[in-house]
C-alpha cells in the first residue's frame, strides 16, 4: 500500500463532486489518508468517449490530490474479450495523457483469492449450489414490490455445496448446469440482494489463466474485492451502478477492517447525440462492417476520434465542460466539436487547399514567371512563421467562389468585379470559357502588380479574398469529409434497428483535391492542418508516398458558439 496522500487541493470552485466526497475522506484521514482509484475496462471493445470521461475522472483525480491510479483489465468473462482490446485500451490511456506506471492489473489475478472467499462464504453458510436453470432462477426473483421466492436448493448443507462447487471448478458439470449463488434475502427490496449469481460455469479457455478454471466469477462478485485486494480507495463508476452498491458494500465489508474499506461513487455517463456509446452496438458496426473498423473517423471511439484528427485536450476539455453530476444527460456533439476547434486553431499550421477546383488564368502575368509568397503558418501565432507558396499565372481556385449571375451579396469574384487572392494580389475577373454542356471550364482575370499583399500602397481594400493554388505545383490529394454517423439526435431513444438509422451520407471521398507543394512535403500520419477557408485536416495513416489522404476534422463554422450567442 502507497505512503499517505500529501497533496491536498484547497481550490474549492475547482472540484467536481467526486473529488469534494474525496477531499473530504482525505481530510478526515479514511483509509490512513490514502487516494487509490482505478480505471477497470473490460476487454470486450475499444474504448469510446465515455471511457475517456471515467478516464479523466479515475487518473484525474489521482493526480489532482498527489494519489495513484490503477488500470485493472477485468477479464472476467473469458467468452467475449481478446489481447488486441488490452492493447487498444492501453494505447488509447496513454493518448489521453495518462499513465498507470507498475499499476497493471488484472481481475483474473485474483481468481485464487476470490474463489477462497467463496468457498468461506460457502463454510458460513453464506452461499449455495443451485441447479436450476436460469429461467427458473429469473421466474423466482419476484418483482421489485414482490418478494421473490426460495430457490429448493437454498438449505443444501455445507457439505453438499463444498463439494458441488469444487467439482463445479473440476469442470464435473456442463455451462448453464449449476450456479454458486449468495444466501443474502429472497425478500429485500433491493433486487440484486435477492441471492445474486457470484459465480458460474465456462468452459471457454481464459487468455491468461487457460483452463486452469471452469467458474468464473460475476462482476458484483469480482469488482467490490477485486478493489479491496488492489487498495482502492475511491471506486469511481457511473450510475447504473448505484443500486449494485449495497451488495458491493456487502461484500467487500466481509473482507475489510476498521484501517481500510474501499468506496464506490457514481457520476453520470457520457452520452453523446447522433451517434450510439453501447460496445455491443460499436461492435456490430465494425462486424457487419457498416464502418470501416474500429478507428472508422465518424466512429465515437478513442481511436476513431484521434483518426478524424481530434486533439486529447479537446477531449479533456469538453469533458471539463460538461462536467460531473448524479443526472443523466444527453451531451452535444457541437460542443465536442467547439473544444477541437478551439484546441487546432492554436495549433494547426495553415495551408492551401482547393477542394472542388476550377481554374483560373491571369492572362497579365508573364506566362512561365513564377514567384516565391511567404504565408503565415498559423496568424493566432505569429512565432509559428512562414512558409513559401508558389504563385503563377494559372491558379486553382473553388469552383463555389465564382459566380456568373451573382446575388447582390457575393463578394467572391465575378464578372468585372475585384478579389484578392489571399497574401498575392488583386484581380479582377474578365470572363470564362465554358464546355459544350455550359459548364465553366475557365476563369480569366487580370492581376494588379502595385497590390502585392505587404507592399508600400499595395493596402487597396476589396470586399473579398479567396484561397488558391498554383496550377503548376499543386499536388492532388484525397479528401473523406465526415457527416453524422446516424441521421438522427438520439438513435439509442428510437424503437427498431438502432442500424436503419445510420447516416447514409456520413461518408464521401474527394479524389483531386489541390494542395500547396509545402505542406504536400511535409504532411505526416495524424498532423493537422487548417485548409484556409475550409476547416481543419488531418493526415490519414492510410496516406502513401504518392497518395495524401486527408480527413475533414472540422469545419470552421462554429454552431455552438452561435447558438450559444442567440440563447
Ligand atoms: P460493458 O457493457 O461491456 O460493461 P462498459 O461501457 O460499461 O460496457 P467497461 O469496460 O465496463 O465498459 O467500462 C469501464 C469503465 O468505463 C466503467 O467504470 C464504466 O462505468 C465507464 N464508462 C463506460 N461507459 C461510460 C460512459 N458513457 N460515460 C462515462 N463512463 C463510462
Ligand atoms: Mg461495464
């Protein structure tokens, strides 16, 4: 067991109400004024947002007050997890920022212990062999306002139940044959006191302890001791487990003394909108593949998000915003989306890029002359630099900021109306070359060469100013630009297939995006870039040496702020 926690956080305003419960249990000096918590996932999936939520709780709070953390796997059901989810959670810890050190731990290392204390429970008369089948357990339960009934193998005698469950263990009896039960109350009005299943048969191997067992335990058996073998002290988890508190108190009060008794606290679960948080859902999906595998960018997973490009501190600060509390909620995707943008404006360099190109030839510029423009690696920090950007006499530019027949509004270019291209020069346009079908195949426009962007008098003011591409240098990229996974707010609300409402548009792929030289050559796996004008951009790790892909992180419009102005 660690030393006493020294370290304690005075700033009232700045805790949450899990840490309040802990300060409070520090300063009255519980558990020899120790902070131990844990993050306990089961290896059954990867990690998705609400994990990062409990993340943050369960390593935050061992930081904030100067405590340790523990990362418990709890493999306790050999049938559904595997070695890649202990690896992909691991990662994803690490990426949120977090770090559990030596404190590695797994709940099938306590297979031993725990099935000691059974076999006491079984010696105190405390727990028994029942060889009904489950439905017929179930039938018994009752209702939470009826009381349930005896199971007929309830008064089986210790030595009959001794015997069973050893050769329960021995692998003697097939899944499903018989159950270890706890004797607690048939009548209480808490349904999980109602004799709770602690352990069952499993003949699948385990894959870390093979077959060296046939029982496993149930998650109420495992968790609450699982705690007390590790030290915790604070056992942070979300709210559907509040009525499994009495039987976790239960437990562990078998096991504990005066000097130490671990506690379980609930905080709300993150929930977010358009998009689903159940691992069995999340698992489907990547199945039945109706995304692209678990780090699929519309995906609300860890590695999904980092795949789309956003940051660990956007998540920690979304996080920070929707805060703590004993009320289920629903959270907004825009908000998520708000602390990305927030966090990659600081940081992503900008560069050029023109999605949907159409070209434009500046029939005044010398034909073969092209110039060196230095661009502001990111105008929010000027200490970021410059980088060169080609500029010659044909450019890309999007097709969307040109207009034949504009409305009174559109200050992008036009006939006879003036732009600036963006740290070059004035133009003003002159006319197109359409194809057979009407379609504008080319823009024309005549450059201003005393309006350099940064030259004496060259500060001539135009209504508006476009982002470009040099024809000869531009390097065509691939573009996935994300919408909704689902087309609808709260798809785990809705009767039906949670998958007939899956967003059919939530993918589209933009092959022949123009991107600048520069940042061509420098793009690496998961850096971000802002495309001027466009939003923020990530590298894909599918990208290859001749082949840049791109995924839209965000756009730059930021509906939650508006909506925030309005309200
Ligand atoms: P399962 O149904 O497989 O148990 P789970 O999402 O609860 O799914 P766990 O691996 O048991 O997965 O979760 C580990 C921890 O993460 C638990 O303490 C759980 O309370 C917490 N957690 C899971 N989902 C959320 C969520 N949406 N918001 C906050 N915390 C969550
Ligand atoms: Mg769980």
């Amino acid at each position: 067991m660690e030393e006493k926690t020294t370290k304690i956080v005075n700033e009232e305003g700045g805790l949450n109400f899990v840490e309040q419960e802990i300060k409070n249990d520090l300063e009255q000096g519980k558990n020899g004024g120790r902070l131990n918590t844990r993050f306990p996932p089961e290896p059954n999936g990867y990690l998705h947002i609400g994990h990062a939520k409990a993340i943050i709780m369960d390593f935050g709070a061992a930081e904030k007050f100067g405590g340790t953390c523990n990362l418990r796997f709890d493999d306790t059901n050999p049938m559904k997890e595997d070695t890649e989810y202990v690896d992909s959670i691991m990662r994803d810890i690490k990426w949120l920022g977090f770090d559990w050190g030596d404190r590695l731990y797994y709940a099938s290392d306590y297979f031993p212990k725990l099935y000691d204390f059974a076999l006491r429970l079984i010696k105190e008369g405390k727990a028994y062999v029942d060889e009904q089948t489950s439905e017929e357990i179930a039938a018994q339960k009752g209702t939470p306002t009826e009381p349930g009934t005896n199971s007929p193998y309830r008064d089986r005698p210790v030595e009959e139940n001794l015997d069973l469950f050893q050769r329960m263990n021995a692998g003697e009896f097939e899944e499903g044959s018989m159950v270890l039960r706890a004797k607690i109350d048939m009548a209480n009005s808490n349904m999980h006191f109602r004799d709770p299943i602690i352990y069952r048969i499993i003949k699948t191997p385990h894959w870390r302890t093979g077959d060296t067992w046939k029982v496993y335990p149930m998650y109420d058996f495992a968790h609450g001791q699982s705690d007390f073998f590790e030290g915790v002290t604070h056992s942070i988890c979300t709210l559907e487990f509040v009525p499994h508190r009495p039987l976790y108190e239960y437990f562990v009060k078998e096991l504990a003394d005066e000097s130490y008794c671990p506690r379980q606290i609930e905080f709300n679960r993150l929930n977010l909108t358009y998009t689903v948080m159940s691992k069995r859902k999340l698992l489907q999906l990547v199945k039945e593949g109706l995304v692209n595998g678990w780090d699929d960018p519309r995906m609300p997973t860890i590695c999904g998000l980092r795949r789309r490009g956003f940051t660990p501190s956007a998540v920690r600060d979304f996080v920070d915003r929707i805060g703590y509390t004993k009320y289920e909620a629903l959270n907004h995707i825009e908000l998520l989306e708000h602390s990305v943008r927030e966090d990659l404006n600081k940081t992503a360099t900008r560069v050029s890029a023109v999605v949907n190109p159409v070209k434009l030839i500046i029939t005044n510029y010398p034909e073969g002359k092209e110039e060196t423009i230095m661009m502001d690696n990111n105008p929010e920090n000027l200490d970021e630099g410059k980088h060169p950007m080609p500029f010659s006499r044909e450019l890309w530019i999007e097709r969307e900021d040109f207009m034949e027949n504009p409305p009174k509004k559109f200050f992008r270019l036009s006939p006879d109306k003036e732009v600036r291209l963006k740290g070059a020069y004035i133009i003003k346009c002159t006319g197109v070359k359409k194809n057979d079908d009407g379609e504008i195949e080319e823009i024309y426009a005549e450059y201003d060469p005393e309006t350099k962007s940064g030259m004496p008098g060259s500060d001539r003011k135009v209504k508006g100013t476009l982002h470009w591409v040099s024809v000869p240098t531009a390097v065509d990229v691939e573009v996935r630009d994300y919408d909704r996974l689902f087309s609808v707010e709260n798809p785990s609300a809705e009767e039906g297939d949670f998958r007939d409402l899956l967003n059919p548009d939530s993918l589209k792929i933009r092959k022949g995006v123009k991107l600048e030289p520069w940042a061509a050559e420098h793009a690496k796996p998961e850096d971000h870039f802002q495309f001027t004008r466009l939003g923020y951009y990530t590298v894909d790790p599918d990208s290859k040496e001749n082949h840049l892909v791109f995924n839209k992180t965000i756009g730059l419009k930021d509906t939650w702020a508006k909506e925030q102005k309005k309200a």
